[in-house]
C-alpha cells in the first residue's frame, strides 16, 4: 500500500497559504464598500481604532501565515515584516478605497491602527510558529517514558 503525501510543496503550498488572508482581505473590502457596515458599535472613537487594530491583527496573522508557507526556510524577521508590509498595505488601500465609499471617510488614525494591528498579528504568528515548530518545552530533569 503506498502513502500519499498530504502535505503541499512548492506554488500549492504557497496559495493554500495565502487564501485565508485573501479571504480576509475581500471580507474587508466588502465591509468597507458599505455606508454603514453592519455591527459597529457606538462607542467613541477609541472603539473604532480598537476594531481597526483587532481586524488587523487577524489579517497580520493570516498574512505571516502565507509569507511562511511561501518561503519557510527565511528568515522569521523578514516573514513578519513583510506579513506586517502586505496587511498594512491592504489597510491603506482599504483608506483610500473608503475615501470614495458615500457616507465613509479616510482617516489616517485608522491607518495607524491597522498598522499597530498587523505588526502584533504578524509578529505573534510568526513567534507561535517558531515555539511550535520546536515541539512541547522538556522539563529539566523529567524523562518521558
């Protein structure tokens, strides 16, 4: 009985790896197409930054998750700068997109925001990666048996 290999290579494993982000990213899009997207709680405009730096944490994560599955053997710095480079890109063009959408407006305080969010997002994907890719933490003096 011969095994398949289950786990992609090559240009496979880099779309696979991408495609939760581009989904993300066309969910953003969506939302800020509309004049007023659904569930935006009225809370200050402390709570809209919140939200902005939330929903680019998830993307800073998602877009560290396809820089790794394009290049694995680089170096984990260059794999969250670059996550942190596409999805803050995406949050200035979500911006500029917004500045013609009737009823919304650009503002570079919610760029900061994505910018903040997608460099914990990216970061943070890019550390767990590394932690798991090591395997559980042994404890000093304790053998498995």
């Amino acid at each position: 009985m011969s095994r398949t290999n289950t786990n992609p290579t090559g240009p496979s494993r880099a779309l696979l790896g991408w495609a939760p982000a581009l989904a993300c990213m066309a969910l953003i899009w969506v939302l800020s197409s509309m004049s007023m997207p659904p569930l935006v709680p009225s809370g200050g405009p402390w709570t809209d930054k919140l939200l902005h730096a939330v929903e680019y944490t998830v993307l800073g994560v998602l877009t560290a998750h396809g820089s790794s599955a394009t290049w694995p053997g680089a170096a984990r710095w260059r794999l969250a700068i670059f996550g942190t480079a596409v999805a803050t890109g995406w949050g200035l063009l979500d911006e500029l997109h917004q500045a013609f959408v009737p009823g919304r407006m650009s503002d570079w305080r919610d760029l900061a925001a994505d910018a903040v969010g997608a460099s914990v997002g990216a970061t943070t994907r890019i550390l767990l990666g590394a932690r798991l890719a090591r395997g559980p933490a042994r404890v000093q003096g304790v053998q498995r048996s």
